[in-house]
C-alpha cells in the first residue's frame, strides 16, 4: 500500500468512526484503532496514540452542537470528569507496561461484556422511580432535553452518583490504557445505572471524552507514540463525522442507537480477541 493509499482508507475509516462514535458517544477510537491495526497492519501503540488526539477531535466536533442542544448534561459530566481523569493518567501510564497482545484481548474482552450488558437491558424505560440520591439532589445533576424524534420534552432524575464516580475512574484508566474514549463504559453506567435516557448519556459522555483524553495524551506525545503521518489523516476524518453525527443524534429513535452501540461493540470484540 501507497502512503497515499494509506492515507486515504485512515481518512474514510475516520469519517466513518467520528460519525458513529459522535452519535454512540464512544469517541470514535472503538473503529479507528481495530481498522489502523487489523486492516492496515499498524502497531497497536500508534493506533492508540492517534486514537488519543483523534478522541480530542469528536468531542470538539459533536460537544458544541450537544451543548447548544441542551442533550449533553453539564453538571453530570463534570462531576464524572473529576474520577475519569484521574483514571486517565493512570491508564496511559499502565499502557507502556502491558505488552500489545494483553491490550488488544483486554480490548476484546471489555467490548463484548459491554454489549451483552447493553443488549439484556433493553431500552424499555424501567415502571421503578428512581431510587433517592441525596449527591445527585445536592448537585442538582437532574436534567431534562428536547427529543425531536418523539416531539416531547424528556426529564429524568439522576441516581447512583457513587455508581457513576466509580465507573467513571475506570472508565477513564481505559481510556488512557485503549485510547477508545471511556465512552464504552460511561454511556452503558448511565443509562443502565444512573437511569439517564441513552441519548442524553451519548451527549454527556462527548463532552466528557475530550477531556479525559486530553488528560492522557501528553503521556503518548512524551513516549513518541503519536505518528503525525497516522494521526493527521485521523483527526481531520473523524472531525468531519463527528460534526455530522452530532446532528443526526436528536432525530434518531433511541433504540436504534442502542442497537448500533451493541452491534458495534460485538463486531470489534471478536476481531480484536482474534487479533490477541
């Protein structure tokens, strides 16, 4: 393959990636770094560093529009922030240590737990109210948007907020380990546990993305592991998508994002742990 070659497929795959990952709230690295590492041979640490700034990007691109929207829940995502940065840094210094092999099964595995988890709760609205949090009321992380699919105003009362802190570190040493965001587990906690409806838990967790990833990028700038030959051709595509999803997002039914989050997650989980 061409340097051009190359160029060209990074920058399709990156478009692809910003518009799904901008929509799903995964940040856009769960396709970049399977397609830079199984379909174009790169190492799976150079994938990861162009994923990191490429993560920066999506949220750049689809945050803007969430916010202007009122999807994306300001106060929810900067009380998460504070646990999924600490993660971050963490994560991104775990990443030197671990041999690629052990990354791309850790890959797989979190993938496919976090669409079997997604897919046995389905997206019926639980009949429960939700259960008192005296942090979430003190916070008043409780939200509210405009859905244009279902033309009605969505409220919902946030609960679990211990829940969310906890996965939200995790979610960020992810992050900083796989370069994929730490959509793929902060969007799953929200809707499954904190009770928020899955399009404002996209929303939040692209304005959250950016951060968390900024965070840990520096660590991969200091190791040498961002190629700007892999990462320009990412960044640029997967800004382009994610300006475009981002305005999909309120006019799609919330079972189909959900359905595209699970099919999604599968697809990659089995190619990564066969890649491992």
């Amino acid at each position: 393959m061409t340097p051009l070659e190359f160029m060209l497929v990074t920058f399709a795959a990156s478009v692809l990636a910003g518009l799904v990952g901008s929509i799903l709230g995964l940040g856009g690295g769960i396709i970049v770094v399977p397609t830079l590492t199984l379909l174009l041979g790169v190492n799976i640490r150079f994938a990861i560093g162009a994923s990191i700034v490429s993560v920066i990007a999506t949220s750049t691109g689809a945050a803007a529009a969430y916010v202007r929207e009122h999807l994306a829940n300001m106060r929810l995502a900067m009380v998460l922030e504070l646990a999924t940065t600490a993660g971050a840094l963490f994560g991104a210094h775990l990443a030197g240590i671990i041999p690629a092999q052990w990354l791309q099964r850790i890959f797989g595995i979190l993938m496919a737990y976090v669409a079997v988890m997604m897919l046995v709760r389905t997206n019926r609205p639980s009949r429960m109210p939700a259960p008192p949090d005296p942090i979430a009321d003190r916070l008043r992380l409780h939200g509210g948007y405009y859905d244009a699919w279902q033309k009605a105003r969505v409220e919902y009362r946030v609960c679990r907020t211990w829940l969310g802190m906890l996965v939200s570190g995790l979610a960020g040493a992810v992050s900083g380990l796989l370069g994929v965001g730490g959509g793929v587990l902060k969007v799953p906690v929200m809707t499954l546990g904190m009770r928020v409806p899955v399009k404002a838990a996209t929303a939040t967790s692209n304005f959250m993305i950016g951060v968390t990833a900024a965070a840990s990028a520096g660590v991969y700038f200091l190791r040498g592991e961002v190629d700007p030959f892999i990462a320009a051709p990412v960044v640029l595509g997967i800004t382009i998508g994610a300006t475009t999803g981002s305005r999909l997002l309120g006019r799609l039914h919330s079972t189909w994002v959900r359905l595209m989050f699970v099919v999604i997650l599968l697809i990659v989980s089995v190619q990564m742990l066969t890649k491992g």
